[in-house]
C-alpha cells in the first residue's frame, strides 16, 4: 500500500562546490585530529578529558565524509540532470 512518490534528494541544498568545500573542511578536520590524537600517544602524561574528546572529534571527522560521499552517490542523477539542464539552456542561448 505505500506508493513511491518521486525521488527525493538526501541534501537538496549541496551543490557540486559546497560538497567540495565540506570534504576539504572535514578532510583537513581529521587531519588534525589525527596530529592532536599522534602527539597525545607519543606525550608521557596520562590522557585527560580534552584527549578522549579528541578521539570523539576523529570518529566524527570520518563519518562526516562518509555521509557527504553518501549524498554525492544518491544525488549523482539529479547532479546529471541539472547538467543536461544547463547544457540545453546554453546551446538555447547561443542558438539565438
């Protein structure tokens, strides 16, 4: 009884640059993370509260690129479609 209505998009409001700009941000997060968590295990003192945040911070900086590859992966046919869009209004425009 359930009836598919069209598809949706998972994010409709990323576009090709804002995925670019929040993997970028989200790689170079991790990145440091990574550092912070390295220069912890390699320092003698004991962990505190601000290194176990630090792991909690790395475990979100992967998700948060694994989310964005998922949205990029299931809005790939709307991404064509807006393409095919726009190349049908340039070749409108330079037709006339």
């Amino acid at each position: 009884m359930s009836e598919e209505g069209p598809a949706k998009r998972v994010n409709p409001k990323m576009n090709r640059g804002s995925f670019r700009l929040q993997f970028t941000i989200w790689s170079v997060w991790t990145a440091l993370q990574l550092l912070a968590i390295t220069n912890n295990i390699l320092g003698v003192d004991g962990w505190a509260f601000g290194e176990y945040l630090n792991v909690i911070m790395l475990i979100l900086g992967l998700a948060a690129p694994g989310y964005l590859l998922h949205v990029r992966r299931r809005d790939e046919h709307f991404r064509r479609a807006n393409e095919e869009q726009r190349a049908d209004w340039e070749r409108r425009g330079r037709a006339l």
